[in-house]
C-alpha cells in the first residue's frame, strides 16, 4: 500500500490509534485520483440534499449577500476582519463554497486562499453554518467538500492555524477530520497564540488518519513503556513548547471524560508518522 502517493511530505497516523475505516472507503482507495475526488463531492452532495440542501461555488455577484450573512453570525476581532474583496480574492484564486435551501437561501459559507508554496497549500478559513441547520455535521462536511475542490485544483496539503484555547475545534479537527499540529506560536505579536496544523489533500490523508479513541485508550493502557509517544495537558504551554522544539507533532485531543484525568494531547515524533518538519 502506497500511502505516499505522489508527495513526500505525506503523513500517516499508527493504525493502532486510529478508526477502521468501511467498506465504501476502502473502495474509494482503489480509485484513480480524479475518480476519488469525483464520486466523494457526489457522496457529500447526496449526503446533504436529505436536508434540502446543496453546495455550490461562489461567484461574484455572491459577495454583497456573503458580506451581509457572515456580518450577521461572525464575532467580530477588531481589526481582523475580511471585506468584500477579500472574498472577491478568494474565490478568484482559491474557492468559496455555500450552502444553500432549495430556496437559495445561502445558509453556510467557507472560504479557501491558494499559496504557490511546492506543496501548492490550500488554507480553507471563515466556516459559518447557519442556526437553522446546525446539529448535522453540515460544517465537517462543507470542509471535506472544501478538500476535494482544493485536492482537484491540485493543492496537496491543507494548511490553518487553530487558536490554543479553542478545544472544541482542535478535539473535532485532531480525531474526527485527521489533522495534525505541528508547532505553536505563543509571541507574534498581535496575534492570539495559536497552534499550525495540516491535513495531507490524498486519499488515504483524508480516510485513514481519524482517531478511534476505544483503540487509543487500550494502546496507552497495555503499551505505557514501549513508544515513543508523550501526553500533554492541553493547557501546559511551556511542555507544549518543549514537545515541538523536540520534535514532536500531536496527532489527538484526548477529552477528560475519556482518559480519567485533565484533557490531554497525545503526542508523536514526526519521523515517526512520516512527516518531516521544516523550521
């Protein structure tokens, strides 16, 4: 099996730490490229439309309604944020995806900046889902759909930061989307400190690296002295720091209810998920 695919930056979660993955994924592996890309945006398509809703690109007669919906639902950081040609930018240069009624009623946006870096990076930002249909998982999905556009335009890694206090969004992307954290900014001044995180734009980065906490537990149980894995409180900043000046990345978000103690990341070295880190 070729998890490298055509990209040498690829990284690869410990199977013992992550979900098995169904039978309609392990087909999905079998395919080519752009028939992976092709029938997992139908999958997603199909997935929604039970709730009357579809996906679509945005365009720019979009940008004044945009504007206008997410000013209406965004909390808003003085001086952090986007006008209307910044999103004229992104979806020239990058896309912007809605979420729309059979009414047309956009109810859910997310953007995404194209970097000519040599990994041709995607940088997806700006998720907001609509009240009205929150609680249907609408939000991972616009993001995965976000991924295949980005993976069919050519990009090969996703790239974003995440805020160090927002716990909810780093459980979500660490154990149910496959991202990794591979460093922490604490001192670039006026900016919150935030972590980096990347997910690999393959097949098997998008289907084979979410954490199955079951597994996880019992391999931290029955295995305490034979890896090289550390845990670390998720507020402990200064071993946070330690733990990617070592060269380590951190692959899950184990919450207090499930490992019996304060929320931890688990961590790994790089060398060992296949990731190679470059100051």
């Amino acid at each position: 099996m070729n998890y490298f695919e055509d990209i040498d930056f690829i990284y690869k979660k410990p199977a013992h730490f992550c979900q098995e993955i169904s039978h309609l994924d392990k087909a999905k592996l079998s395919l080519s490229k752009p028939d992976f890309i092709k029938n997992y945006k139908k999958e997603l398509e199909n997935s929604i439309s039970v709730f009357g809703l579809e996906f679509r690109k945005m365009i720019a007669d979009d940008i004044a309604e945009i504007d206008t919906f997410i000013d209406a639902r965004y909390t808003k950081l003085e001086g952090n944020e986007l006008s209307p040609y910044d999103y004229f930018r992104f979806i020239k240069y990058g896309h912007g995806l809605i979420i729309q009624d059979i009414e047309k009623n956009i109810k859910g946006c997310v953007f995404e900046i194209a970097y000519d870096t040599s990994e041709k990076t995607s940088y997806p930002l700006r998720l907001i889902i609509d009240s009205s249909i929150k609680g249907h998982n609408l939000g991972k999905e616009m993001v995965l759909y976000l991924s295949l556009l980005a993976m069919e335009r050519g990009s090969k890694v996703n790239r974003s930061v995440i805020s160090f206090n927002n716990h909810e969004s780093l459980y979500i992307q660490l154990n149910y989307q496959g991202w990794i954290l591979t460093d922490y900014n604490s001192d670039i001044k006026g900016i919150t400190p935030y972590f980096e995180a990347c997910l690999p734009l393959t097949k098997h980065g998008i289907l084979t690296n979410k954490i199955n906490l079951n597994k996880t537990l019992n391999y931290l149980d029955t295995n305490p002295l034979k890896s090289t894995y550390k845990l670390v409180e998720v507020n402990d900043e200064p071993e946070i720091i330690k733990l990617f000046d070592e060269g380590y990345v951190v692959i899950a978000f184990l919450k207090e209810e499930t490992i019996g103690k304060p929320n931890h990341y688990l961590a790994l070295p790089a060398s060992e998920i296949f990731y190679t880190i470059s100051k």
